[in-house]
C-alpha cells in the first residue's frame, strides 16, 4: 500500500492552524494573567480604601484612636457602641491592608503600633463574648491574641503589662 501523496499546501496549512492555535493559548494564558493582576490590583485598593478610611475616622475621633478606655467604659452607651464600631472597623482596615499586602511588613508594624491602645477592649469583649474576634479571619484572631500575650492583657482584669 501506498500512502497518498501529501501536497505542500495541505502541509503548511496544517503548520498554520497549529500556530493559530498557540497563539490563541497564548492570547487565553496572557489574559488568566491580566485577570489576576486586576484582581490583586482591585484588592490593593480596596486595602488602601480601607484603611485610608480608618486613619481618617481615627483622625476625626482622637478619643477613641487613643482612647482612656475607663472613661469610654463609664460613658454613655452610645459612645461604647461607637467605640466597638471604631475597633471593628480599624481590626477591619488591617485584615484587609494585611492580607493585600502580606509581603509587606510595614503594614502589620503600622498596625501593631495602633493596635496596643485597644488590647484591653479586646480582651475583655473576647472574654464575655467568645464569639466576638470569631468574625474575623483566623490570621487577625492569631494576631490580636498574640499581641494580648505580648503585652501581658489577660483576663479577667484585662490590663496591659509591661513589654
């Protein structure tokens, strides 16, 4: 038997829906990476947009930013609910600043460092309230506990120690 003789066109026509095919993968795999890209980009700003906001509400409410949290607890409340809306929405910002850039130390340093005033509220609303940092990622429940420790804030009482 022989085989049927092949003509050049029928060749070079294949080779060419061969390479029209690569280049369609390519073209698909460029744009998984554009896709990808966008999302990081997308969740990068939303981070900055997050945490833009929190530094402006901290900005706007010294009291609570730096807050004498015996008078906070005495007050009225109106200003307790304000101030666990302050500290959700800052555990929030960094969460989210974290998480978007997790090569990036300064961003947990930055929030390390506003994160000591509050450690006595969250010790205390985590104690009466188990369930309370459960609302947040694991990897923002390990940091606030481990910055608990850190700072010697145990409860019952709850009270920052000496680091």
């Amino acid at each position: 038997m022989s085989h049927p003789k092949v003509l050049w066109g029928q060749k070079f026509g294949t080779l060419a829906q061969m390479a029209q095919a690569a280049v369609a993968l390519l073209g698909f795999v460029a744009i998984l990476f554009q896709i990808n890209e966008i999302r990081s980009n997308n969740r990068a700003a939303s981070a900055r947009q997050a945490f833009l906001g929190y530094t402006d509400l901290a900005f706007r409410n010294p009291k609570f930013s730096q807050p004498d949290y015996d008078a906070i607890k005495a007050g009225s409340r109106e200003e307790k609910v304000q101030y666990e809306s302050f500290v959700s929405y800052f555990l929030y910002a960094c969460e989210e600043a974290t998480a978007a850039f997790a090569g990036s130390r300064e961003w947990l340093a930055s929030c390390d460092y506003d994160l000591r005033p509050h450690l006595r509220f969250l010790c205390e609303k985590s104690n009466a309230e188990p369930a309370y940092l459960a609302t947040y990622s694991s990897s923002t429940q390990q940091w606030v506990q481990a910055s608990m420790k850190t700072a010697s804030v145990t409860p019952p009482d709850c009270k920052l120690g000496k680091t």
